[in-house]
C-alpha cells in the first residue's frame, strides 16, 4: 500500500534536511519559513503549498521537480 504523500513528502523532507547537515530553524530561515511549520511538515501534520515546496527545494540546494521525484519515489514504497 503506498505511503500517503504528506508522509512522504516529511520522511523526504527530513532526509535530504539530515543529509546536508541543516537544523530544522536552519531550512527554516534559508526558506523563510518558521522552524516550528518545518517540523509540521516532517511530521505530516501539513501537507506543503507548491510556493512552500519551490522554497524548501531551494533551501535544500536542490531543484522543486527532483524534490518531487524523490516523494514520488517515498510515495511508493510499501509501508
């Protein structure tokens, strides 16, 4: 059964975040959003506008259609 995409938008959204080494207020800064909205989203309690997700995609040093792909491919796997 696929993941629903707010869940895998977090789990993505999270991982790329770990993977540059950046600080939930870090990302949050860099997209000038609050870091308390950066933890909704890891946690799948909000799901991102298509503006929120062009500036996470640029505070994560990555393009917004990668970023999407990479949920997709979250989206897909089994639980």
């Amino acid at each position: 059964m696929p993941l629903e995409i707010s869940v895998a938008f977090g789990r993505v959204l999270r991982r790329l975040r770990l993977e540059r080494g950046l600080s939930q207020e870090t990302v949050g800064e860099l997209a000038n959003l609050q870091r308390k909205y950066i933890s909704l989203l890891e946690r799948a309690d909000y799901q991102p506008k298509l503006e929120t997700v062009f500036r996470l995609a640029g505070a994560l040093g990555c393009s917004p259609s990668s970023l999407i792909a990479l949920v997709e491919e979250e989206a897909s796997k089994d639980l």
